[in-house]
C-alpha cells in the first residue's frame, strides 16, 4: 500500500481532502433522496393499512363466515396495484383466504399486530380481525419496488461529478502544501540529525514520515533530557551521601587561606577532644604533637599554596595530650582564576594501623637482620627470597669459588616439594661447608605454594659436641686405661698380695718351723740337764758322759740354727760382712766334705769328690763359700738314704743358663742319689722361708733356711745356683761362680 | 696290774728321755720310731697310754690318733699327743682327733712324770 499510495503528507493531505469533499457531496444526494423515499414509503404504509383495515372490517362484519364474500371483496381489493398478497386466518390458524394461491402459508401462534417495512421490496401488515374478541387474523403484503428505483436514478448522476471535485481539489491541495512540508521536513532532518549518533531507534508509528521523524527527534531529545536529569538527580544524591559517608568516616576540616578552621565535622571533635567553639578560627596548630619537623610542614604549606593536593601521614595530639596519627590529604578549592579560596582538609585515623605497621615493620626487620638463614621457596621458581645473611654467606661462597647452593641441604628441592605436597614441617637437615654448620627447618605456608627455610649456625655448638665428644672418648680411653691400669695394678698387687700371703704364710710356717726346730734341741738340752740334775746320783757315769754329750750337741744344732738365721737376717737387711779374699776353692770344698764323712758315714750314704784340677782361685769370702757347700752336703745328706753323693768342681764345659763371661765360670756341683724334686719345684726351693712340704720337711730336719742363704751368697758374687733333678733317682745342684778378672783389677790398679 | 706304756717318737734323744720317764715310774714300756709302727704297735698290745710325737715319718701322730680313736678296741688308750709345734692349728686337729692330752715340747721330765702318774691313778 505504501509503495502504491506515498505516506507522504503532501499525498495523503489532497487525498484525505479530496475525500471528505466527496464523501460530503455523497451524503448530501443520498441524503435528498432518502427523505424523497420515506414520504413515498410513509405514503404506501398509511394505503397498506388502510387497505388492511378495510379488509379487516369487512372480516369483522361478515364474521369470517361467508368465504365467497370475502373472497368476492379481497378480488376487488386485490386488483390494487402495488398489493401482491392478501391472507385471512382464523382464530385457530385456518387460512380462509388465499390471494394469489400460491402465497405460503404462515404460522399465526403468538402474533402481534404489526407493520414490517422491508425497504427494498414490500411493506408486510398483520391486522387482527376482532368482534368481541380476536376472531382471525390478516396478512397483507404491499410492493414497494418503485421507491427503490428513484434512489438509483440518483447514484447515477452524483459519482461522476464528485469524482472531479476530488481530483481537482486534491491537485490544488497538493500544490498548496508542498512548500510548508518541504520545511518542516529539512527541520525534523536537522533535529534527528543531531542525535544521530546516539543510534536511537524510536518506532512511533505515525503515519507522515515528516511527523514521526519529528516526534522520534523529540522523543530521544526528551528521553535525552530525562536521562540526563536522572543522572543530575542521582550525581546530588550520590554527592550527597559521599558527603555524608565522607563525613561519617573521614575528619573534615575546612580552612581559609590563613589556615584558620572555618568549618570541623563531629568526628574531628571526637578525635581531638576540642568543641567546635574552641576549634573555630583556630589554628590547626592546635593539634600539633611536635613529632614532625618545621620542614615538613612547609613542605606541606609549599604544595597546597600552590594550589596542588596534599597528602601525608601527621601526628596529631589530643587536648588530653595524647597521640594519634591521621593519613591527610590536603585539597585547595580555587576559582577559575586559579585563586585559593580554602583548604579542604580529609583525614583518617590511622592509630591502629600505625601501631600494625611499627609492629609488622619489627616483624619484617626480622629476616632482615636476622643473622641466620631465611629463605623462601616454591616448586616452580626455586629459591624466591634469601634474606641478607643468607645473600652474605652465598656471595662467600661464590667468591671461595663454591656453590652458593651448597649452603642449602642436597635434596632441596624434594623437600620444598615434599613440604608443599603434605603441608608438614621439617626440620635437622645438617649442612658443612666452608667452616660453619647449619642445621636447616623448613616450613610450608598454609594455602600458598611456598616454603620457608630457617638456617641455624650450629657451628659452635657442633664444636662444642665434638669437644665433649672427643672428651668423652678421651675420658673413655682414661677410663679404659684406667681399667687397664686398674686391672694391671689389681693384677700387680694380686700378685703381690699373693707373694705377701704366701711370704706371710712362709713366714708363719718359719716361724714356726724355727720355734719347733729350736725347741727340739731345747728340749734334749733341758730335759737332761733336768734329769741330771735331779738324779745325777743314781744316774751312772757312762750315762752322765752320754747325757751332757747330747746337751753338747743340741747345743751346737742350737747355736748352727740361731746363726742361720742371723745370717738371712743379716743379708735381708744388706748388713752381712763379706770379707773378701784370693782362696783356692778346692780346698774349701775338700774342707766341708770332710765335715760330713761321719755324718754320711753314721747315715751309710756314700762320699767322694771329683775334679781334675788342684787350685781353682777365686776372690771369694772363704766362711760364706763353705757355708753354701756345706749347705748343700747337707742337703744331699738330708734327702739321700742309701746311695751316694759326689761333689764335683769344674772350671771347663761349665753348664750355666746365664753366660756370665767375664773371665769364665767356676762351677761348684753336688749330686745325691736322694728322693729328687719335682721338676716344677726346682726354682720354688731357692725361696725364702719356703719349703715343699712341712711335713717331710721336719722328717729331715733343718730350718730350710740353707738354700736359700746360699742363694743370697752366691748371688752376692753375680754368681749362680740352680738345679737339676729327677724324683727318685737323684738331685744335683749347681753353683756357678764368674772367675775374677784380675786382668781388669791389674788395669784398675796401673790406672 | 702295771700299766702299760706305747712311746711314739722319732728324735732318739727324746726318746730316750721317754723312755728314762717311764722306767722311773715303773711303767711297761715299748717304743715305736714311726707313725705306722706305732699304730701297729698300739693294735697289737692296746696299752693303757700312748705318748705320741705329733711329726713323725711315714704316718704323723694326727692320724694316728684318730685311727686309734676310731676303733673301739684301741679307743680307750690315753694319748698324750707330744710336740715341738708352736702352732694352734696342730693342737686344734689333735684335739679334733681325738687326743686326751697335748704337752708342748720343751717339756720338763719330772712335771711329765708327775703327770703321767696322776693319769695311771685315775685310769686305775
């Protein structure tokens, strides 16, 4: 439609004119007409109901009996022209009368007297028939066709005409405004134009394209505005509230140029403790706490005179002198001429975090100055920190040309990583290197991927471990030598012990083997001198002689024991007299065996000497060289029953254990046929005081003293005695003696 | 009845001492020279005392006392145990086995004699 008819207003304008014209003109013809018909119409209803009352009085009259009269008049009626159809009813509904015959019958049950103008064509009358009550009814329909056909005649004539009109007037519409339309047109593509940009899409559906550009300019124009004037509205409130929250947080003070407070919020009279009396054109002198310095406050002055924002951290102080600190920022408000007309000052109390950050500033000095190992670690990057101390001894390193690394344990990595995964501390991972010790902990941060690492120097405590550790071990090896020592000198002592028991005990049994050897010629010698002093006359002579020659003799083996023990006396005590002197040890010998012919001659053990030379010369003391043979002729006496002893002297083939050398060995032997000593008893019987067996011992008598005192004697002269035996064949001891050198005495007496 | 008398001892001298004691009570006497003839001796003629030398060869005067003591035929001989020892231990065994008496040597003849008698009177 639009395409075919433009929505142009200089189209449709003309259009719609043109139009109304028309349609005025139409209803003016249709409305002369009409008013032709209705009269015409109003004329044929007042024939129909005449006709129709008529035929209802004659009806009426003829009491609808007489059909053929009836019938007789409607023919008669009838021959009008403009009716076409006449029916009479009876009360029940019986159609008496049907003109044409060809009418159709109708219902009559509930009708009404009516007239029904059917505009086209007819006007259809129902007509009750009525004596003393309705008796029938009638039905007349009267043709109307000739009133329609006027109307006709009339459309007929009038649409041509109008049809002109219009044409003509919409042509002069048209003419007549294209000019103003023009305009308004390039107006509303101006206004549009300006808010092109915005991309407003405004869909009035107006009908003239000038129109509904114009009312979407408008519209965006005004939808602009409102905007506009909600963002106004909403900026003041939003200023408003800011001023108020701003208010509600922030200290507000406002100053003029001299610095005099002209205007304090509440909360800058809550955190000084001054009335907004006492601060008004005050100065903010007032609050100053003397922390900062003059430099600082002109460097303030300095800025916001310059019309720049202000901005720092101040000290203030209370009226009841005490302290808080505010972040301020300091704002000149300046006109357009780039005067200052105040100062805006904001500020917050920042007390608390002040203390925070003295506290969080120690805090971090900590791993700063901290003069062990700190450092930060994650998976991905490593080593993320390491405090000073750890940087230190890292460039240490580098410079001993090491790796800085090996300050941390090997396995660094798989602990960070470790830490990380299971969130658990670790800690005494031990480090050497370049003469300090570290012992590392590590710790992972919860919810962050990073591990600490603490490094403790340990150096001095692990040298102080190994001091103690390595005295420790000293003291243990002590203590072990101690043992040794203590075991050694236990076992020295035992020994000791040992050799002081059995000298104790060997002493006892001397003891005691001297009180019985002494008392047993004690007893002889006072027994007799007893008896012969008690009966010395009834005592025969011969008997007397016999009694006093035992008292002799056990007094002889007195004195012998007596002197034997002064002798061992003499010699423990170093204070025998040895009476040195050149002696021919043949003759020494040869004068103590013959001492004991009769002793082994009364016992019938043989006696002999045996040696080849005559003159053995030795520097000896001749008493102490007898005693030592007549000990062992003794000896052999003793411990011999039947067989027979032989000494022997030899000065070649000496059998010695020690080679004494020094001028060669003179060696003194005396073997017996006697009951031998165990080979394991051979040395034990040079000892003092010792004796194999008490028992046999006292069987043979003597004070077991001999051989010992010859041991002294001859060890005296460097000399040596030891023996050879075989238990039950026989004994043989030997004494070696080293010859004098008389070489060295001749040198001795020419040097 | 005269009583009888076993001498046990080894030094001739003191035997002889002995054996001069008993003639001068009266006793009947016989002398034995070692532990073992002694204990053979006293056996045979179980005297009424036995004077025993406590050091003796083959057999000391300790056991032969306690083998004496130990039998009842000889049990009741008097022993008179008789040393030269100065040590308790030899007294201790030869009370232990069983000797009457114990006379340290150096003995003086005529307080033994006295002694002897007096024990002859109690036996009797």
């Amino acid at each position: 439609m639009q395409k075919i008819f433009p929505d142009t207003l200089g189209f449709r304008l003309p259009l719609m004119v043109s139009l109304v014209l028309a349609s005025l003109i139409a209803i003016y013809g249709y409305h002369g007409t009409n008013e032709e018909t209705d009269r015409a119409l109003t004329r044929a209803k007042n024939q129909a109901q005449t006709l129709a009352d008529n035929i209802a009085t004659a009806s009426q009259l003829l009491m609808l009996d007489d059909i053929s009269k009836l019938k007789e008049f409607i023919a008669s009626n009838t021959a009008h022209p403009d009716i076409s159809e006449i029916q009479i009813y009876n009360v029940k509904g019986k159609l008496l009368v049907n003109s044409p015959s060809t009418a159709i019958k109708q219902d009559i049950t509930g009708k009404s007297r009516s007239v029904i103008v059917n505009k086209k064509n007819n006007i259809v009358i129902w007509e009750p028939v009525k004596r003393k009550g309705l008796i029938g009814w009638i039905k007349l329909d009267y043709n109307i066709g000739k009133l329609t056909g006027v109307n006709d005649a009339f459309w007929k004539l009038d649409v041509f005409d109008s049809f002109i009109i219009i044409f003509v007037v919409a042509l002069a519409c048209m003419v007549a405004l294209r000019k103003p339309l023009n305009a308004i047109q390039t107006i509303t593509e101006f206004i549009s134009s300006m808010d092109k940009h915005k991309g407003m899409k405004v869909s009035l559906d107006f009908k003239y394209a000038e129109l509904r550009e114009l009312s979407n300019a408008l519209k965006q124009m005004s939808e602009r505005l409102y905007t506009q004037d909600k963002t106004i509205k909403s900026t003041m409130f939003e200023l408003e509230m800011q001023t108020y929250a701003l208010d509600q947080h922030c200290i507000v003070t406002i100053s003029n140029i001299d610095g005099e407070i002209v205007y304090s919020n509440d909360k800058f009279c809550d955190i000084s403790g001054y009335t907004q009396e006492e601060l008004m054109d005050n100065d903010h002198k007032l609050v100053n706490s003397g922390y900062h310095s003059k430099e600082f406050f002109k460097d303030m002055w300095e800025t916001i005179r310059k019309g720049r924002v202000w901005r720092g951290e101040i000290r203030n102080r209370r009226k009841n002198g005490s302290f808080y600190w505010v972040d301020t920022t300091i704002v000149p408000v300046v006109d357009k001429a780039g005067n200052i007309l105040r100062y805006v000052s904001i500020r917050t109390d920042i007390s608390n975090r002040k203390t925070y950050e003295d506290q969080l500033s120690r805090l971090a000095e900590f791993p700063e100055k901290s003069p062990n190992l700190i450092v930060s670690a994650d998976i991905e990057r490593g080593l993320i920190y390491t405090n000073p101390a750890m940087k230190r001894y890292m460039n240490e390193l580098t410079n001993m040309g090491e790796f800085p690394d090996r300050l941390l344990p090997e396995n660094f990595k798989e602990i960070v990583s470790e830490c990380i995964n299971d969130k658990k501390v670790r800690s005494n991972y031990e480090v050497t290197i370049a003469g300090h010790s570290w012992s590392w902990s590590f710790s992972p941060l919860a919810e962050q991927d990073i591990v600490h690492g603490f490094g403790t120097d340990i150096t001095d405590r692990q040298n102080f471990e190994r001091e103690l550790r390595k005295k420790n071990d000293d003291l243990e090896i002590l203590r072990d030598n101690l043992e040794v020592n203590v075991k050694e000198r236990t076992f020295e002592l035992e020994k000791v012990n040992n050799d002081l028991i059995r000298a104790d005990r060997a002493k006892y049994e001397f003891l005691a083997t001297v009180s019985h050897e002494l008392r047993t010629p004690l007893t002889s010698i006072k027994s007799f001198s007893e008896i012969l002093k008690d009966d010395l006359e009834t005592i025969e002579l011969e008997t007397q002689r016999k009694y006093l020659s035992i008292i002799d003799k056990e007094s002889d083996r007195l004195e012998r024991l007596i002197s034997d023990i002064l002798d061992l006396q003499k010699m423990d005590e170093s204070e025998a007299i040895w009476r040195d002197k050149d002696i021919n040890a043949i003759d020494e010998v040869q004068s103590a065996v013959e001492s004991f012919y009769g002793a082994y001659k009364d016992k019938g053990v043989g006696l002999r000497t045996q040696w080849d030379v005559n003159e053995v010369i030795i520097k000896i003391d001749p008493d102490k060289f007898k005693q030592v043979i007549i000990n062992l002729l003794s000896n052999a006496l003793k411990f011999t029953n039947e067989g027979e002893v032989v000494v022997g002297v030899n000065v070649e083939n000496v059998v010695d254990i020690v080679d004494r050398g020094d001028g060669g060995n003179i060696q003194v032997w005396v073997k017996d046929t006697g009951i031998g000593i165990q080979q394991d008893s051979t040395n034990k019987i040079f000892e003092r005081f010792i004796q194999l067996d008490s028992t046999s011992t006292r069987k043979y008598g003597g004070s077991g003293l001999g051989l010992s005192i010859s041991k002294d004697i001859i060890e005296h002269y460097n000399g040596s005695i030891f023996v050879k035996s075989e238990p039950g064949r026989g004994t043989t001891f030997f004494v070696n003696l080293p010859q004098h050198d008389y070489e060295a005495d001749k040198r001795r007496e020419a040097g | 009845m005269t009583p009888t008398l076993l001498i046990g001892e080894d030094e001739p001298h003191l035997e002889e001492i002995l054996c001069y004691v008993a003639k001068k009570l009266g006793l009947k006497y016989s002398v034995a020279r070692d532990g073992e003839a002694v204990l053979e001796k006293a056996r045979e003629l179980v005297p009424d005392l036995l004077l025993l030398d406590l050091y003796m060869p083959k057999m000391n005067g300790i056991d032969v006392c306690r083998a004496l003591k130990s039998d009842p035929e000889t049990s009741n001989i008097y022993i008179i145990m008789v040393t030269a020892s100065a040590k308790k231990v030899d007294e201790d065994d030869a009370r232990l086995a069983g000797t009457n008496e114990f006379i340290t040597k150096p003995f003086s003849p005529t307080q033994l004699q006295k002694r002897l008698n007096e024990i002859i009177s109690e036996i009797k």
